[in-house]
C-alpha cells in the first residue's frame, strides 16, 4: 500500500505503530529524532509521515515546519500523534504544516482510519 515514515524517539511507540501499519500492508521506516527523521523524510519520499512532538534536540512542531516548507518534501502529509493533549498544541500543529494531529494513546481504528484519509487517491 503506502510508505510512512514514523519520527519518534519512543521505541516502543516506533515498535506498536510499525507492528500496526505494516499488519495494514504499508512499509514503515523510522528515525528515533526529528533531525534524522527529517533526513530519511528527504531521503526516501514516503507517502505520509507520522510525527511525535516531544522528542530531545528540534521538537516535533519544528520538524513539520520543516518539511512542510520544503519545496521537496512539502506535498507529503504528516500526521502528529502526541500526548500534547491541549487545544492550542493542535491548532500549532496545524499551522506548522500538519495535516491532520491525533493525541495518544491511539486507537488503532482511528490512527488507520487518519491515515487512509490522507493519502493520495
């Protein structure tokens, strides 16, 4: 199906939303900081790319700035899946460049659900 890109610096959040995607038949690739998230994102060109917020060094919200405003890589939709739970830290997210913003613990239904309804066709 689609390639996602996970950037997230828990493993096991990597290892449950891999296990998760590619149950679905996606490819998954991962970068455990937003730094080399960034570099795999322009690097492989994946279809979606899930983004954590809170990561050591540039925070999520940083990350889909970058990406979003890169002509290479700005058609790619990322999807921020955080424990920021607040209003404001959804509506940042969408302003930086996020297509879409879920809160964990995810429900397995509704992160595939997120992410059938951003990818292309």
């Amino acid at each position: 199906m689609a390639h996602i890109f996970i950037i997230d610096d828990s493993p096991t959040d990597v290892r449950v939303f891999t296990t998760l995607l590619e149950k679905a038949g996606h490819r998954v690739s991962s970068a455990g900081s937003a730094e080399e998230g960034i570099a795999g994102v322009k690097r492989e060109r994946p279809d979606l790319v899930i983004m954590d917020v809170i990561m050591p060094g540039m925070n999520g919200f940083q990350a889909t700035r970058d990406l979003s405003r890169d002509a290479s890589t700005g058609h790619i939709p990322i999807l921020i899946v955080t424990t920021k739970t607040m209003e404001t830290d959804r509506v940042w997210g969408l302003r930086q460049g996020a297509r879409d913003f879920l809160t964990k613990p995810v429900d397995a239904k509704s992160l595939l659900q997120r992410i059938d309804n951003l990818l292309p066709g």
